[in-house]
C-alpha cells in the first residue's frame, strides 16, 4: 500500500501508523489502570457523573473491606484450580503427544484425528452433560468439577505433538541402546528437548483455567469454595 | 492392513510391543479424554433426542431440531452469533497481522512494550475487564457519554446496551480488544520465523514491499494465520461470558448468540434436551467452518 509512492506519503504512512497504535495502548491499558485506580477510590466517586481520573482522595478502605471477606480464600481456590490444571495437564500432554509423534503403534491415526475432531468442537457444548456426569460422580461444586475438564481437553496433547516432532529419532534410539527404558528415555531424552512446548502449555492452560468464568459458573454454587473471577462478579452490580 | 502398510520397513513384533507402550503412556491423557470429553459428548448428541427437563425424559426424535429452527430466538441467536463471526473473525485476523507487521521491524524494547500492551486485557482477565467496559458504557455514570458530552457531540445520554441497535456493536468492540492479544503475538512470532535470505533475494531482484509480503511473507505465515482464524472463529462462536455480563442477552434478545441461548434454555429454563440439540448444531457449525477455512487456506498455499 506504501511501497512504491513518494517519501512523503511514507512518512504520513508511519504518522497515521503511530496514531493508531497510540489509540490502541490506550484503549488496551485504561481498563487495567481503571480497575488500579478504582480500587482507591470510594463509592461515591466511582459512581459519579464526571469521571475522577485520578484518584484525588486515595483510600485503602475496599481493601480493608475486601480482607474482612474470605479474600485470601477465593484467590487461594483460583491459584488452586489453575495449577492442579496446568499441572495435570502437563503431564498427561507430554507424555501422549511426545508418543503420538514418536511411536508408531495400532489405532494412532484413528486416536490422532479423534483428538483433532475434539478440538475443533465448542468445548462449553459439552457442558450440561458435563454437569449431569460430576453430580454423577458426586464433585458437583467440588473444585475438581473444574480441573478434570480441563486437563481432558485435547489442546496439550496436540501442541505437545508437534514439538515432539523434532526430536531426533537417532536420539532415542541412541538411548535405547544404551540401554535406557522406555520411561527412562522419556524423562531424561524427550523432556529437556520438549521443554519449551511444556512451558507454552502451562501458561497457556493457566490462563485459560483462571478466566475459565464459564466453567466456574455452572460448575461452583457455594461461595466457600468459589475462585476469584466468579466473586467479582458477585460484586458487580447488575 | 493400513497399519501394516504405513509401518513398512519395521516387523510387526517391535510394533506390537511398542503398542502396548505407547499406551501406557497415553493412558492419562486417555482417562481425563474420554472421561471428560468423549463420554459428554455422546451423552450431548444422545440426550438431544428427548424431551429432558427437571421432570422428565421422553423420546421426541428430531423434535428438539424442529423446535430450534420454528424459535423465533434460535433463529435471531443465530443471526447475531453470524454477524460477531463475520465482522469479528476478518478483523481481528487483519487487523492483528497490521499491528505485528507496524511493531515488528521497531526497537526491541518498544516491540515488547506493544505486545505486553495488546497482551494486557487477556492476562487482566475476562471478568473484571468486562466490568470496566460495563462501566464505560453505562448510560448515566459511563465514560463514553460523558466524553461525547464534553465534546458537545451529544446532548442526550446515550443508553449503548440499553438500545436494540447498538448492543451488539458495544459486543464486537469488547470482543475485539479481548481477542486481538494472542494473534498479534503469534504474528510478531511467525514473522521473526521468515526465511530473511529469501526476503532479501526478493528485495534484489527487485520486488517492491508489497510484492514481498504477497510472495514471500504471506506464504510462510500462512500457517499461524490458520491458526489464528480457526481459534478467533471457535471463540467467537462461544462468546458467552461478554454477553451474560453485559446484557444477558437483551434487549429483545439482540444480543443473544447462540451459545448464551444455550446457556439460557439448559440452565435457567432447564430444558436440558433442547439446550443439548442446539449444541449439537453449534458444533456442526463449527466444524464446517473449521473445514472451510482449512479448505481455503490448503488451496491459497497451493497456488
């Protein structure tokens, strides 16, 4: 589009560019300096006409507020959801996509494509026969009834195997050779190759576990056990 | 056969025992798989061949089907989820190459403090970002109106969610500014990834900028950018927690899709075999899409 033209349109190219990211960082970082700031403001001044945008009067108040409420609790129940999860889930990830790439072994390709098909369906679809199967297994509002799902979904499996799909076969067979075991090798061989996929995966699945409000929603009733996105909430007035 | 087809060159034994193996090590995995994702799934498809409320469990057939499709609302559900798809899949998808192609060729540490930026609403998280926006929509306290009426723009407060017309595009922008963080990273990602000796042959030989993105650029992030469009559609077809949060739907159901309808007739109405039928067409839709994105982009790397 600016290629080429004239260096002056280039360089109103570069001044319109600039402009939009500036407008972009605005609107991506006023709603976290809105929620910093807010939560030093009282409720009058958040619920006033004209916008305070800075806090003029700071207080500490809300948060006072907020530790005579279980806080600790609701984020302690978040940061628990969310490791079990990406722990769980890193496990049982590298473990079958490193396999998936590296063996081969009957009903690969038909449990490959299987996991492929899974992943490309709506995952909240499942979500009313999910609730029916944990009253079943008695873990309705149970914290597990959040962590299983998640860890059950295919997504790790699939990334993991396509980073394990570098690893050097001469490298395996080296060590079995040398007489390492099938888990041996994995452990000592496959994982430090891997490693980086692993650690994509673990963000990733505790992002996705700590906003997982769905999930939390259908899953969890009583506050006691409830993570901290679905509280918020509560706080919000509707 | 096929299997013994694809492994020719190894005797079956060492496949054999690989296989019992292999499956220990894919047993986790399989148990929380099919434990969680399988078996609902099949009780899903199953279940929306009855009527399945609190009270009651009758065979009805493709009832539920026909029900879906004569509902006002489904049909409306549907419309509003093709409009977010349609208008919100493209752009974010353009819009996020844009972005990483400005930030990409900057300073190192100006790039990382864009990406951290455009990364923020998703590491803020859903919910609480959700509520600020609620704030900056509202109609009497919001900081929207406040600005146009400060600028003289306006005179009379604007109700954005309130009103039938502009709830939905109040919708798009949100999911816009949450959806935009992840591409935008993956592209700067993919982008570092172009062969630059191939770039600079291009350059040599005397292709201008555009003619490089086209020619060489393009065709090696085509991959990530059928990444991108396959998890922008999928998330764009389940935004649910957005419209449950800002205007549960309303109103008169303008911003109903069909995920919160879903989410609407299982678990407020509890007609959980209904729900479950419009699941089951949802996620025909999806993979159709699915599908014909892969189709299109296959055909695009081919050319």
């Amino acid at each position: 589009m600016h290629s080429n033209v004239g260096s002056k349109n280039k360089l109103s190219y570069r001044i319109f560019a600039f402009v939009i990211l500036i407008i972009l960082t605005v609107l991506f970082s006023f709603p976290l300096y809105w929620i910093i700031t807010g939560s030093l403001k009282d409720a009058a001044t958040i619920n006033s006409a004209k916008p305070e945008w800075f806090p003029t009067s700071p207080t500490l108040d809300n948060y006072v507020r907020l530790f005579k409420n279980p806080a600790l609790k609701w984020l302690f129940n978040s940061v628990l959801i969310s490791v079990a999860a990406m722990a769980l889930t890193c496990i049982s990830a590298s473990m079958a996509g490193y396999v998936l790439a590296k063996k081969r072994f009957y009903g690969r390709a038909f449990l490959f494509s299987l996991l492929v098909c899974a992943m490309a369906l709506p995952k909240q679809v499942i979500l009313t026969p999910l609730l029916k199967e944990m009253a079943f297994l008695n873990l309705h509002d149970n914290l597990w009834a959040v962590i299983l799902p998640t860890v059950g979904w295919p997504f790790g499996v699939f990334l993991i195997k396509q980073f394990s799909e570098t690893i050097p076969t001469e490298m395996l067979e080296a060590a079995r050779i040398d007489g390492a075991g099938e888990f041996r090798t994995f452990t000592s061989v496959v994982l430090p190759i891997i490693k980086p996929g692993v650690g994509a995966l673990a963000i990733f699945t505790f992002i996705t576990s700590w906003n997982d409000y769905f999930l939390q929603l259908i899953m969890l009733n009583s506050k006691a056990i409830s993570p901290s996105p679905w509280v918020l909430l509560s706080c919000n007035p509707r | 056969m096929a299997a013994r087809n694809r492994f020719s060159g190894m005797s079956r034994a060492p496949v054999r025992r690989e296989t019992v193996s292999a499956y220990l090590f894919l047993l986790p995995a399989l148990i929380f798989f099919v434990g969680f994702v399988i078996v609902p799934m099949v009780m899903c498809l199953f279940t929306s061949f009855f009527d399945y409320t609190m009270t009651d469990f009758t065979f009805v057939g493709f009832g539920n089907y026909v029900e879906m499709f004569k509902d006002p609302v489904f049909v409306k559900s549907l419309k509003n989820t093709a409009v977010l798809v349609v208008v919100a899949v493209p752009a974010v998808t353009a819009f996020s190459l844009w972005v990483a192609s400005v930030i990409y060729p900057m300073r190192p540490s100006l790039r990382s403090f864009f990406r951290c930026i455009f990364y923020l609403p998703v590491v803020t998280g859903t919910v609480a970002v959700t509520v600020v926006w609620k704030w900056m929509f509202n109609q009497y306290t919001g900081l929207f109106n406040h600005l146009l009426k400060s600028a003289s723009l306006i005179d009379k407060n604007i109700s954005w969610l309130g009103n039938e017309n502009t709830a939905l595009w109040c919708i798009l922008l949100i999911l816009f500014t949450t959806s935009i963080g992840q591409p935008i990273v993956l592209y700067v990602a993919a982008l570092g990834n172009v062969d630059n000796s191939l770039v600079e042959a291009a350059e040599v030989d005397g292709a201008n900028k555009l003619q490089t993105f086209w020619r060489i650029k393009w065709p090696s992030i085509m991959p990530t950018t059928l990444y991108i469009l396959i998890i922008t559609t999928i998330n764009t077809f389940q935004c649910f927690a957005l419209i449950q949060l800002l205007t549960s739907g309303g109103p008169n159901y303008s911003t109903s899709t069909v995920m919160y309808y879903i989410y609407y007739e299982a678990f407020k109405l509890y007609r959980y075999g209904y729900g479950n039928a419009m699941g089951v067409i949802l996620a025909i839709i999806i993979a159709l899409f699915s599908a014909l994105q892969f189709k299109l982009a296959g055909t695009g790397k081919a050319d």
